[in-house]
C-alpha cells in the first residue's frame, strides 16, 4: 500500500511538472509575437513622427517663404549705402537720404525719400527775414479771377486729423514726395502721375484733386497717397533748409516771374534742371500747390496754396510760403502727390 502510495505521488508531480512545462510553452509562443509586434509599432511610431517633424518643417520654411514673397516694404541700399524703405512695386532709382533718394514704381512714377530721423514731422510757422512777416500773415489771394484779400486768414490743421499719417511716418521715420507735380494718368483719369514732361494738373476744384490724389494708390497694399499737408509741407522746407536751400528766397531754383530763366507761365515737370531741390523738381514756383490745411469760418472752408506760382516772385512767395487760396478750379493751382508707407 505504501509502495501505490509513493507511485501515486510521483505520477502527480509528473504530471504537475508537465503542465507547468506545456503552460511556459504556451505563454512563450503567445507572447513573443506580441513584443515583436509592439517593436514594429513603435518603429512604425518613430517613422510617422519623423514625417510629421519633416511636414512641419517644410511648412514653416513654406511660410517663411510666402512671408518673403508677400513682404510689403522692404529696406534697400542707397549709392552711398545709407537704406530706405521700399514700398513694394517700385524700384530703387538714384540719390542717397542726405540728397535725395529717388524710387520709381512700374509706371514710372517718381517719389523722393524725405526722411525724418533728425526732424520732428511738424506743422511750423517761417518767418520770411526779406519781408518781415510770417507765411502766416501772407494772406493775399494772389493770381485769382476777383484778386481777392482775405483781411484774416486763420490758417488751421490738427494733429488729429494727420494721426494715421503720423503714425507712418513715426514708424517708418520719413514718407515720400513726389518727384514732380501732379499731372493726368496717361490712362486713368480718376489717378495722376508723377513724372518728368508732363503738364501740371490744374483747372480742377479741390475736393477733385484730392479725390484723384487719393485713389492713385487706392489698390496698393503698401502705401496710401494724398495730396500734401502742412505737416508735409513745413517738414519738407525744414529738412531743404538743413540741406543749405534758401527757403525764404527761392528766386533762383524756382519757375517766378523774376526768375530770368523763369517762362511766366505755367511750365512742364522737369523743365529746368536748376529748378531742383534734393533731386525734386519745381516745388519753389510753376503752379501753387493746394494743401489739406485749411482757413475760413465755420461757414466755408478753403485750403492754403503752397510753393508760390509762375505769376510771383521768389522773395515775397518762396517755397516755404503760404497763402489762402479758394478751392475753385485755377490754371495756377496744381497739388503734389504725398506717399505713406502702411
């Protein structure tokens, strides 16, 4: 009995150890596979990640891309090395910050780099030492149908209503000016044109020129025109007079009645090369150039006329007078083109 017993015994074990055996021997098979599988997953993992960090890459360098391509103003190396910013659609043309840099867009209008790193972009009163009086106190009415005086002209622009404008020029530390005076697109009546030649747009009432001024850029995503302020104005007479131009008597680089060389008429832009101040041409004479600064009573308002005209003299009208002119339609009231970067 005691021999079955022992026997009995060791079958069992036997058996017991064959069970364990055969169990390892499945969970092995089973599970071998299974780690093998998760090796392949996260290599699988590892390969998508790599393409997802490949994808993000080539979409940055993508936006990059576009950023450079879509880039509106960029800064562009003068002559002499100095830089300007350059709105886009035009293209560098000639001259330096200190003498006038010059740009040109596809159409060939003409723009000049007026920079306001060293002058504070400002409305200012001239006192004119050859006459003893402001341009404020310039009042006459000069070359109108009725030879009009205006007794009290309350010449007026806030900063407010040049804040946008302010804010360009702040930003970017200057603004551009046309090269010439405003003359007829070529090919577009509701825009003007900047160039060398041409005749001066005149005989047209104020708030049409402005109109016109203002959508000759209106589809550009880079700049805003309009015609000249004060602020434009003064600050451009300050930065020619730092320069060494004599802006109280403008006689001798202007289109005036006593100018010898002068033609004591309306002439074209560009006519006279010495009729150039930092590379622009016929500010001092030919036509007055209207300005959003205004005079008058709460009743009418009128806008001044800056520049002096064919029919004056460069003394008692230079380039840094104003006067109160009416916004009617003159042969001798033309505007300038004024650019701002966005």
């Amino acid at each position: 009995m005691m021999k079955n017993n022992k026997t009995m015994k060791i079958i069992i074990i036997s058996v017991a150890i064959v069970l364990v055996i055969s169990i390892i021997a499945v969970l092995a098979i089973v599970l071998i596979p299974k780690n093998s599988d998760n090796q392949n997953n996260n290599n699988q993992v590892s390969e998508e990640t790599n393409t997802v960090d490949e994808n993000v890459a080539q979409d940055e360098n993508t936006v990059d891309q576009e950023n450079e391509d879509t880039q509106e103003v960029e800064y562009v190396e003068t002559s002499d090395g100095s830089k300007i910013p350059l709105p886009k659609g035009f293209t560098y043309v000639e001259g330096t910050v200190s003498t006038g840099a010059v740009i040109k867009d596809e159409k060939g209008n003409e723009f000049v780099w007026v920079p306001t790193d060293n002058i504070v972009f400002a409305r200012r009163t001239f006192e004119n030492p050859n006459t003893n009086t402001s341009d404020e106190e310039n009042t006459t009415n000069i070359g109108s149908t009725n030879e009009v005086e205006v007794a009290e002209a309350n010449f007026s622009e806030s900063a407010e209503s040049n804040a946008e404008y302010m804010d360009s020029v702040n930003k970017y530390r200057g603004f551009y000016i046309g090269r010439y005076e405003a003359s007829q697109d070529a090919e577009d009546e509701n825009k003007a044109s900047t160039v060398s030649g041409a005749v001066p747009l005149t005989e047209i009432v104020y708030d049409r020129m402005r109109e016109i001024a203002q959508n000759t850029y209106a589809d550009s995503s880079s700049v805003k025109s309009d015609i000249t302020s004060s602020f434009v104005w003064d600050t451009l007479c300050k930065w020619l007079e730092n320069s060494g131009y004599d802006i109280y008597n403008s006689t001798s680089y202007g289109n005036y009645a006593n100018n010898i060389e002068g033609t004591k008429s309306k002439a074209v832009t560009g006519r006279n090369s010495k009729w150039v101040t930092n590379n622009i041409y016929d500010l001092a004479g030919n036509v007055w150039e209207i300005s959003t600064e205004e005079w008058g009573d709460i009743y009418e308002k009128n806008h001044s006329g800056r520049g002096g005209g064919f029919h004056n003299d460069g003394i008692n009208y230079p380039i840094s007078c104003r006067v109160a002119e009416y916004d009617g339609a003159y042969t001798y009231i033309g505007f300038r083109l004024v650019l701002y970067l966005k």
